[in-house]
C-alpha cells in the first residue's frame, strides 16, 4: 500500500468542492425562486441537496487523487474526461436555477450522465476504487435527471 501524498489530495479534494461551492454561490439568488415551481414525486427536501453534493464531490476528490497518483499511461486522458464532466456538472445549476431552461438543462444532465458514466469506464481501467467510487454520484444525476424531467414536463 502506498503512502499517503497530502498536497495532491487536498488540491483534489478542493477542486470538486470549490467547483460545487462556486456553483451553489452563483446560483443561490435563484434558487428562492425556484420554491414556486411544481415538483414531481419523490423530490427530496430543499436542506438534502448541498449535504448530498458536498459527500459526492468528496468522493470525486478522492476518485481523482487515486487516479492522479497512479502509475498509468491513460491518467492523463481520465483525467480531462473528469475535468470536462465537472465543468459540465458546474454549468447545469446555472442554466437549471439562474436561466430556468429546464429542457435544456434535462439535456445538460443527459451529457453530464454520458461523461460520468465514460469517466467511470476510463477510471477503471487505471483504479477499479476510483471508478467504483464515482457510482454514487452517477446514481445521484440519475436521479436528479429525473427531478430535471418531472420539473420541465410539470412547468411547461
């Protein structure tokens, strides 16, 4: 078992969350807005969201140092497809919450769910504990691509 590199870890731990956070900043005006729109069955409460996404960027830093610090020849390539699947997943609350274009944000999460699930893929390839850690955060957009639907169909 290798040992522990702090400064990798914590910058990519940081990266997940201060992507997450700026995001949640940018979009935080818009979301009281948003208490008025029809939501469809199953919508979990308002306080649920940032405690679920802070869990899932964690688990996406530590996904990304595992891979990071691993010695393969695909690294680089897993990591741009993480890098433009968490720029994605920063863009679709401002076009969701700010713009309220839910049909194009529902197709936003649909790529968002592609570039996960690839990026899963490319992860196992190099580290089976990086992809298999990312489960939980497709599992999630799964579901929010589902609230992403329910509220386009049911505010049209």
């Amino acid at each position: 078992m290798k040992s522990i590199q702090w400064k990798p870890l914590l910058i990519n731990l940081l990266i997940p969350l201060a992507a997450g956070g700026l995001s949640g900043f940018l979009t935080k005006e818009h979301t009281s807005a948003f208490q008025n729109v029809r939501q469809p069955p199953l919508s979990p409460p308002d306080f649920l969201f940032p405690i679920v996404w802070t869990i899932l960027f964690i688990l996406m830093g530590i996904s990304a140092y595992l891979i990071y610090t691993a010695e393969s020849d695909q690294t680089q390539k897993a990591l741009v497809l993480y890098g433009i699947q968490l720029a994605v997943n920063f863009i679709w609350p401002l076009i969701y919450f700010n713009l309220q274009n839910y049909l194009f944000a529902f197709i936003l999460i649909i790529l968002l769910w592609v570039l996960i699930l690839a990026m899963i893929l490319s992860f196992y390839q190099i580290d089976r504990t990086a992809a298999f850690l990312q489960i939980p955060y497709l599992c999630w957009v799964t579901f929010a691509a589902y609230l992403n639907c329910g509220v386009w169909i049911l505010n049209r």
